[in-house]
C-alpha cells in the first residue's frame, strides 16, 4: 500500500474548513546565541536577517506588516484566512509582556485563525508557557522549535547553544499542561560530518520526544554566514538532489501518519543562495519530489 503522508495543506483543511496561507511576520526579537547571552553569531547556517528574509519589517505596525504581506499574496492565493507566521529569530525571547500582547493582538484579527511562532525551547519562560496555553484555547497555535539535529555534537558544532533534554522536556510539558498547542519541530539534512544514520536519529528523536508536526529541509549555504565560510574552504559538501531525495526515502517511513509534514523541501533567498544551485528553481524541486515520492510509491494526496 505504500507510506501515506499527512500533509499540513490536509491538516489546515481538516481544522479551518478551507486553505489557509502562512504570512510571515516580524516580532522584532533576535536570539541568546546572537547577542551574547549562551553565544554569538547565532546558528552558523542563518543569514544577518534570521530567517526573516520574506517577512516584513518590524519597522511597521502589526496591522501594516498583515496588509502588507497579504498584497504580496494577492496574485496566487484568494482566500481570506491566514495564519500569522511570526517567523525569524527566537520570537519568544524579549520583553516577554510586549510579545505575549502582540501575539494576542495579532490573533484578534478577523482574517487571522492561527499564529504559528517560531522559537527555541530554551526561551519559554513560565509566564511565555501560561500566556501561550491560554491563547490556544482561543485560537490555533503552533510553536515552532529548531531542532535541527539530535546529534548534541553536531548541535555544538552548529552553535545551536542548547541540548536535547530541553527540547523533549518541553514538549512533555506542553503534552501534559497544554496540549492544544501544536507543535512542529525543524530538522535539517546534509548538516557537516552527519551521517544517515544521523539524520535517521533526528527524525525518530522528534517522534520520541511527541512532536506533533514536522519540517525536513537541506541545509543550504548563505551569504554572510560562518558556514559560507566552511564551504569556501570546502570544509564540507551540500547534498544534491537525488541524494536529498534517496534521505527523504528513509526518513518518511519512520513517520507516523498522525504527525503532519509542513515540508520536506528548503529555500533560501536567491539573492543570498551561494549552494545548492539546484534549490533555486522551487518549481522543479517540487515537481521533482512529487514525482520521486509517486515512484517510491509515498502518496502525494493532498499537497
């Protein structure tokens, strides 16, 4: 019969009757690993702007940054509900008052029926972890944590800056205390020196610890980061696509259906892409996933 996925596209039908759009935000926050606080420089595959580079500025008010990025919607997507996608850096580490007013601010939005925030589990402080549960009994919230590997060697050599035990403790937490939160946890393919057998490891870690959704991408190479450096010195090597797609083979199956799939692929700004080229024509990619995982007999229902 094959393996069946549980897309996001038929989970965000299931939940709002209909298709609903992610819009990436900002919150303004940056991150511990940046500014000092258990390091600097950040994680060392993230660009300057986080991974912000399709959001729009927090120079603008919330409500500007949603009109604004719904107009850049307007020419693919005709829908009217929207979930906002608090997206680069660590958006649940800051003035922790501010945040949790903006979140609830942005949730009372007609137009918005979901906020889906994009952290770190190190930065879920108590009152962040108590404000967050009560939003998710008015509205659908997702936590979206980047885990990106479960090797805690890897983890040091990517200057992650936190460990394993806190990530599966929080989401025991949040299973336990406040469970309407959704969940999706970050993973990362072709990090330096993994293996399979390490990327392998991730993704059943994930599933261990009670993720409820996931994200696989390949690790692609940006301007101005440390990695582009360790490229240039060709420290390592990027996937290419077949080989991506050969993980992907592997890593889907250790998948349980109840657990939803928000992507398998990655993207990087073109202006800043230095390798994979091959990640740049996003249409080809995903045309040639759909047909590799049709061919390994993996359903592509519902994408």
């Amino acid at each position: 019969m094959g393996t069946e996925i549980f897309w996001a596209s038929k989970y965000y039908k299931k939940i709002f009757g209909e298709k609903v759009y992610k819009i990436s935000l900002d919150a303004g926050c940056t991150c511990p690993n940046r500014d000092g606080t258990k390091g600097t420089g950040g994680c060392i595959f993230c660009s300057p702007l986080g991974s912000g580079e399709f959001a729009i500025s927090s120079s603008f008010s919330i409500d500007e940054q949603i009109e604004k990025a719904k107009k850049l919607l307007q020419s693919k997507f005709k829908g009217k509900k929207y979930i906002a996608y608090f997206q680069n850096f660590t958006n649940t580490y800051g003035n922790q008052k501010k945040l949790i007013d903006l979140f609830f601010q942005t949730a009372s939005k007609n137009e918005i029926v979901g906020i889906s925030i994009a952290t770190r589990p190190d930065c879920i402080q108590e009152e962040m972890f108590l404000a967050l549960k009560e939003l998710s009994n008015k509205t659908h919230v997702t936590l979206e944590f980047g885990l990106q590997t479960s090797n805690e060697n890897t983890a040091k050599f990517i200057n992650r800056c936190y460990k394993n035990q806190e990530y599966s403790s929080l989401l025991k937490k949040i299973q336990k205390d406040a469970p309407k939160i959704h969940v999706v946890t970050h993973c990362i393919f072709g990090l330096p020196h993994e293996t399979t057998e390490d990327m392998l490891n991730t993704v059943n870690f994930c599933i261990n610890a009670g993720t409820n959704g996931i994200k696989i991408t390949l690790l692609y190479v940006l301007e101005n980061t440390k990695l582009a450096t360790l490229y240039q010195q060709d420290r390592f090597k990027c996937l290419e696509m077949t080989e991506y797609f050969d993980l992907l083979a592997q890593a889907i199956p250790l998948i349980p259906k109840n657990i939803v799939i928000h992507r398998l692929t990655g993207d990087g700004p073109k202006k800043l892409l230095i390798a994979p080229l091959w990640t740049s024509n996003k249409k080809k990619v995903h045309n040639s996933l759909m047909a590799f995982l049709n061919k390994n007999n993996i359903s592509q229902k519902n994408t």
